[in-house]
C-alpha cells in the first residue's frame, strides 16, 4: 500500500469514525461534498483534531477553514502540505 493509499485509509477511518456522515465513508469518491453527505461544523472540528492525532500533525490556523475539510481529496492535499501524505 502506497503512502497515498494508506493516507486515504485512515482519512476514511476518521471521517467514519468522527465524520457523523449520512452516508458510508468507504463509499464515496474522493471528490464527495463531505458536508453535503452530513458533516457539520462541529463534527469537522472532531475530524480535525482526529486527523491530528492519527497524523501526528497540527493544521495550522490558516488550514482552519470549510475548503479544507470539504472532500477527502482536499483533506489529503492538507496533509501533503504538512508533510503527513
């Protein structure tokens, strides 16, 4: 498994674990409006500090916005920035 890969693995695990999604985490494609499927600011802010910890990283305030959480590819992109994916 790549590090992308295991990247999107454990973003899946938050976003199912944390996310309070209307829909399977492991069956949206990587582009899905997040908040469009159910999650609200407050369980975006519970995926944050999940990412955090799963990551070993901290978002910075200027990451501390919507478009970052929006789908599972822009929380990857993140990541990448902080050197996690």
């Amino acid at each position: 498994m790549t590090t992308l890969q295991h990247a999107e693995t454990s973003i899946r695990r938050v976003l199912r674990d944390h996310g309070r999604l209307g829909v399977d985490a492991d069956q949206l494609s990587p582009d899905a409006d997040l908040y469009q499927s159910g999650m609200t600011s407050h369980a975006s802010v519970n995926v944050m500090l999940a990412l955090e910890g799963e990551f070993d990283v901290e978002f910075p305030d200027h990451m501390l916005n919507r478009n970052v959480f929006r789908t599972i590819h822009s929380i990857e992109h993140a990541l990448g920035e902080l050197g996690a994916a």
